[in-house]
C-alpha cells in the first residue's frame, strides 16, 4: 500500500491497520516478549488488570493475558 486512500494522505489509524497484521507478525512473538509475560503472569495476583500502552498491535500479549486469567486493556495514545 501506498499510503494513499481516495487520493490523501493515509491518517495514523489507517497506516496502523494497513500495517498491524504484518507488523504482529513479524514482532508480535519475539521470545523476550513471552518471557517477559510468562515472568509478569508468575507475580501478578488472581484478577489483576493490566494496561497494554503503546505497545504495537498489542494482541499477542492481551490473548496471553486473557487466558490467564487476567484482565487487559490497550490504549493507543494519540496528540
């Protein structure tokens, strides 16, 4: 994709899902990242909450969560 849509310029959320499935793919299970999951989910207590900032598409870690039992949400910040 050429950044392009009906002739103007893509806006950030366009870009975002034009690229995100690549992007998890490529990023969305890099080994630190599982081990950092799997050393998060060893300390937080039954029924925690989690707030996924900025953190690329953020599925990968929000299903991890997920299953384990633990709440997630995600927030794109956006000026």
């Amino acid at each position: 994709m050429c950044g392009i849509v009906n002739e103007r310029p893509m806006t950030e959320a366009e870009l975002f899902d034009a690229i995100g499935a690549g992007y998890e793919q490529a990023f969305g299970h890099r080994p630190v990242v599982e081990r950092a999951v799997r050393g998060l989910l060893r300390v937080l207590p039954g029924g925690a909450r989690v707030l996924d900032i900025g953190s690329g598409t953020g599925r990968p870690v929000a299903r991890d969560l997920v299953a384990a039992g633990v709440a997630s949400r995600e927030s794109t910040y956006r000026p």
